[in-house]
C-alpha cells in the first residue's frame, strides 16, 4: 500500500492494487472532513473499504477515470455498501455496459456494474469535503478517459488548462520515487494519472511497484 500527503493541508491520497489487473485504486479524502472519493474500484474493493472504516471516512462518490474492466468491476460492491454517485465521462460508457463480456476476453466473469448516475465533465468540478476535484478529459486509452487534478478552496489549477497542459507541465515526485499522483510544477496541484505515459513530455523516473497504472 502506498500512502501520501498525510498532512492536514494536503488531501490524503491511498493505493491499493491486487491480482489478477495489480491495477491502482485510489482513495481520494479531505484531511479536514474526512469525506472521501474512492477512484477506480478494481478487485482491491475489499482493501479500501476496508481502510474506509478504519480511519472513519465517509465516501461521497466513485469516480471511473475510464472504463476498463480492471478500472470498474469493484463498483458494484462499493455500491452494496455505499450507495454514492457513479461518475464516468459519457464516451466510455458503451465500455462500461459491457463489463461482461470485457471480463470473459480473459477468461473471467464479473456481473454488470451498476448504472452510472452522473458524467464527469470538464466544465463541473466535483466537491469532496473542502477539496476541488477538476476533470481533463484526455482520450486515448480510452474514448472517455479523464485525468483528475485535486485542488482546494484556493482554486488551484494547472498552467494554460485542458489535457494538454496536463501532459506538458506535470512531472513525478522524486523525492521518494513514483507516487500514485503527479504534481503540477507551476502550481503544486496533486493530478491522479492511472496511466501516466512512459514517454513524452510526462516523464517518470522508474516502473510503478504498486501496479501497472
């Protein structure tokens, strides 16, 4: 497990990644309400409810970054405990109905994820307690995928705005290796990428140990 920005002005922000995917979710939570998002429920479910109950959160919502099988195939039993908003950009959402038939490409069977109840688009931040969760929709890995950046009360964003500042002035924390998020250079914001590029102008230093994404 990974953990960062545990101090009371930063969001805490946890990983959690397991077999069969070792795909990263994250558990996204204000330091000062302790509301929290859980990002990308994969088969580490059961990981971060149950960190949810240990430090007392409140989850307030799920959000897909997109819609792979290994990115939403935990919804539904973040669900049957937490009955929260489900946000995902609309482009992916014929990928997310069909969380079936992904699974049976690898010889798995996962039941139908539960409906998602609201887009995420770029022009309405989400709220989670005191923190300001901004959507980059950044198509490629998926016809729908989205980069989220946490800001706060301050208004925190990246430089120029949009995906590709996103890709062009983000680089990884170095100080203790690869995190679970990237921090924008010109204004400190915190940005959850779950598949940050391995070249280009976003830059990494090593492989993840955590998980592939």
């Amino acid at each position: 497990m990974t953990i960062v920005c545990m101090t009371l002005n930063e969001p805490i922000i946890e990983s959690q990644a397991v077999e069969p995917f070792l795909k990263n979710g994250y558990l996204l939570s204000c330091p000062f309400t302790k509301q929290s998002a859980y990002i990308d429920p994969g088969d580490e479910a059961d990981l971060i409810l149950d960190r949810i109950d240990k430090l007392g959160l409140q989850l307030q919502a799920i959000i897909a970054t997109h819609a792979h099988l290994d990115h939403i195939c935990g919804i539904w039993k973040v669900r049957e405990k937490w009955p929260v908003p489900i946000f995902l950009h609309p482009d992916d959402l014929r990928i997310y109905e069909r969380l079936p038939n992904q699974a049976e490409w690898f010889g798995l069977k996962y039941e139908p994820a539960p409906s998602v109840t609201h887009n995420l688009s770029e022009s309405e931040p989400l709220r989670i307690g005191e923190l300001e969760l901004r959507v980059h929709h950044t198509p490629g890995h998926s016809p729908g995928h989205v980069v989220v950046e946490v800001g706060n009360d301050q208004g925190v964003d990246l430089a120029g705005g949009g995906h590709h500042a996103v890709r062009a002035e983000v680089a990884p924390l170095a100080d203790r290796g690869i995190k679970p998020y990237l921090i924008d250079q010109a204004s400190g914001a915190k940005v959850i990428v779950p598949n940050p590029p391995k070249v280009g102008p976003l830059r990494t230093t090593q492989a993840p140990q955590a998980g592939r994404q």
